[in-house]
C-alpha cells in the first residue's frame, strides 16, 4: 500500500471548520435524529451557535424538511424554508396543545400534503387521536413512503379509526409502523391497496381489548404485502391454536423477522410452522418468560429446516435475574440449526442467562477438539459456526457470577484458535447509571480463509 503524499495529517478538525458542503449534511443528520425529541427543534437550536452556522443553516432549505408540529407558528416557519423539498413530518398530538390547536396544525399541514415522505403522528388521547385521522381522509400525498402510528390513550378508549389517504392516486407506501392500536379497525382504516409495494411492517403493543388478531385478518394482512423484506411482531399474537392446520403464509422476499414474545406463547411452533420465508437472514427473538425460549428450543427441528441460511440471531433474554431458565443449557441441536451463522448477538440481565448458551457451546468445541485428536480434521460442517463473525454478548457486571463472562469468553477463544478459527477480542465497555452497572462486551472472530 502506497503511503499519502504529504503523510497524514495529525492535527484534529474542529467542527466549525468543516467546509459548508460537510456541515450541512450534519445538520440534515441532526434534523432527522431529533425529530422525534421534544424541546427546541435541531434547526433552531443550531442556528444560534455561530454566525456562520446561522447563515447556513438558513441558506439550506434540505435541514428543514424534517418537520416537528408542535406549533403552528413554528409550523409555518420550517414550511417556508424547506422550500420544495419532500418532508417527514411529526406530529405529537399532546393535550397540552389541545383539539382546535391540533386541527389547526393538521390544516395548515394537509396544504402541504403532496410534499410528504414520511408521516409520524404520536396520540396521547382518543380524542386526539380521531381529530387527526379524521383531517387524513382528506390527505392527498403522492409522495408518502413512511407512516407510522403511536398511541398512547387508554386502549379501551379507541374504538375503530375511519379510513385515511383515500384519494384516487394513495401514497406506495414503503413502511408502516401500528403500535397500540387496535388491528380489528386498521384493514379499514389502512387499505389493502396501500400496502402492495410495503417493504416494511411492524406492529406493536396490540390492546388487550382487542384481543389477538384472527388468524385470517393476519393472513390476508401479510399477502397484501408480497414485497415485505422486514417485519416486526412486538406482543402482537395472531390467534392460531396449537395441533390445528393452517394455510402457509409464504413471504419470499422477508429478509428480517422480529419477535418480541409475550406470555402465552404457545402460538410459537404454529408461527414458525405457519410463516414460510426462503430468504429469512435475520432472525431477533425477545421475552422475558422462561417458557418461551424452552418453546424456542422445541422449535428447533421446523427453524432447521425452514430458516438454517439465518446469517444473523440477535437474542434479548429480559427475563428477572435469578429467574430459572426450563433447562439446564441450550439444546446442543441450537448450534446445528443455524450452520451459516456470521452474527451472533446476545442481551441478558443476568451473566447465567448468557452462560446458558456459552457453556454448552464450549462443551461442544471440546468434543471437537477431542476428536479432531484422535481422528482426522473436522469438516466444516462439524464445526460450530466456523463462519461465525462476530460475538455480541451485552449482561450486567457481576463480580460475584460463579462462571464469569471473561472466562467463558477466554475458554471460547483459545479453543477456537486451536481450531484454526481466531478469536480477537475488540472492545470491552463497562457502562453505568443511578440503577445498574452493565458490561457489553464486543468480539470479532475472525475466520479462516475462504470464509
């Protein structure tokens, strides 16, 4: 490698010497990342640093296209100086701002509604929230890619919403987001015809009112959507029961699947059975009940079958410390379902939960190694994970922990590298706050050549 004429320069860049073009797509950064936060708007607040920032800032009509209406004074600020730039706009309809300032936000933003990209509304009350959807009936936004839909009222307070972006020409969207609303009033609400071209769905935090979502709405939901590359499941629960046969929902294209799992989980198997997706490389599973992840581990046989091409698993065990898990350790068959793995990630609140896989991944290594001894080198396909990139383990420090992480992790290493499979560790935070003092450790493994 050719060294840099000049060699490099060792001085640190200040900020405010970075040239314009650089620092406005820091502030297009900035405006997008805070879009969500209450307080002072990024744009503004920038805008007061300097003179020279102030004058870019201003001068930039791209900083002010992502758009938080929480007045209508500033409301028509940012619709002004983001000139004809397509906007991502949110929405908090809060009660503080109250019904007739609320639909004097939603006005003035449907007279800018062809501009939109993406749509984020927030709805602390039921009230609020009809007001709003109501005005979007009226919405006519070609442009729309992103809407999502927060609810924080009383569940039992939303009854079923009336239909939005019923314009001859609806928006294609790319990505809905529904959390805490009811589904049984979203098929009407939200049409079939938007979600053709969906790429991305998450639903979260169903209200117990509503109950679970009936199989066959859940169906035709996910068949409205060929195109879908992520969805995302969080204790939302379709209503299958266990031993019953169900048509197979076929997603060719889902490339990622979410589940954050609630109680009553037998559905589990079912969902697995049910949900074909032959190009699945991301799987993220989440719960905080013992029970689910021994269901997890009788699913083993169907994930090995239909999903072993996973490429990255992302665990997050939030069950309480001191929680028994059903077993002992994982079910050896866990590293043989996934034989592609190249990420493996796993969050616990307590280090036994992140023993619980570690441990009996060591005990296998050493089967390995043993027979590698006595007989000759092990394919690759005896290996555990030889494709395996990086280990992400994230447990609260515990000085006390019987089987310590590190030592679990310098185990997992030298046998590794007595493999051949080099294990290089990274990084080690340790992170603290008032309530809890947690470790996240970071490993690279670094595989053989050819990998």
């Amino acid at each position: 490698m050719m060294p840099l004429r000049g060699g490099l320069n060792s001085r640190r860049t200040d900020i405010t010497s970075l040239p314009a073009e650089l620092l406005v797509l820091v502030f297009e950064h900035g405006s997008q990342a805070t879009l969500h936060t209450l307080g002072r708007p990024f744009a503004i607040t920038i805008s007061h640093v300097s003179q020279r920032w102030r004058q870019l800032v201003y001068a930039s009509a791209s900083v002010w296209r992502a758009i938080p209406s929480t007045s209508h004074i500033l409301l028509d600020q940012y619709l002004k100086m983001s000139q004809n730039y397509t906007l991502d706009v949110y929405l908090h309809a809060r009660p503080r701002v109250g019904d007739i300032g609320v639909l004097d936000i939603v006005t003035l933003l449907l007279n800018h509604s062809h501009r939109w990209r993406s749509l984020y509304i927030r709805a602390s009350t039921a009230p609020l929230l009809f007001v709003v959807i109501s005005r979007l009936r009226k919405a006519r936004a070609p442009m729309l890619q992103r809407f999502e839909l927060y609810v924080d009222a009383q569940p039992h307070t939303v009854g079923q919403l009336p239909p939005i972006f019923v314009d001859e020409r609806p928006p294609n969207l790319a990505s809905v987001t529904l959390e805490g609303v009811g589904f049984v009033g979203m098929p009407l609400t939200i049409s079939v015809s938007l979600l053709t071209g969906l790429t991305s769905l998450t639903l979260s935090r169903l209200p117990r009112s509503m109950g679970q979502i009936p199989y066959a709405s859940f169906k035709d939901l996910l068949n409205a959507s060929p195109k879908l590359k992520h969805l995302e499941l969080d204790s939302v629960v379709p209503k299958v029961m266990y031993g019953v046969r169900y048509d197979e929902i076929v997603l060719p294209h889902l490339q990622s699947l979410c589940l954050v799992v609630p109680p009553d989980s037998h559905y589990l198997q079912q969902l697995f059975t049910i949900v074909t997706a032959p190009s699945l490389r991301v799987l993220r599973f989440e719960s905080g009940w013992a029970l689910n992840w021994a269901i997890f581990e009788d699913s083993l046989s169907i994930l090995a079958t239909k999903y072993h091409d996973i490429k990255e698993l992302y665990f997050s065990v939030t069950l309480k410390p001191g929680t028994p898990m059903v077993n002992d350790g994982v079910d050896p068959a866990f590293f043989k379902a996934f034989p592609h793995l190249r990420q493996f990630s796993l969050s616990v609140l307590d280090d036994a939960f992140a023993t619980y896989y570690l441990l009996p991944w060591i005990g296998l290594l050493t089967e390995d190694l043993q027979s590698d001894e006595e007989k000759s080198p092990l394919p690759d396909s005896a290996m555990v994970w030889p494709q395996l990139d990086l280990l992400t383990v994230r447990a609260p420090y515990d000085a006390e922990s019987l089987v310590g992480l590190d030592e679990c992790l310098e185990m997992l290493g030298t046998l590794r590298m007595s493999m051949g499979l080099p294990f290089d560790l990274q990084e080690a935070f340790i992170f603290a706050d008032n309530e809890t003092l947690s470790s996240s450790i970071s490993v690279e493994l670094e595989g053989p050549p050819g990998y």
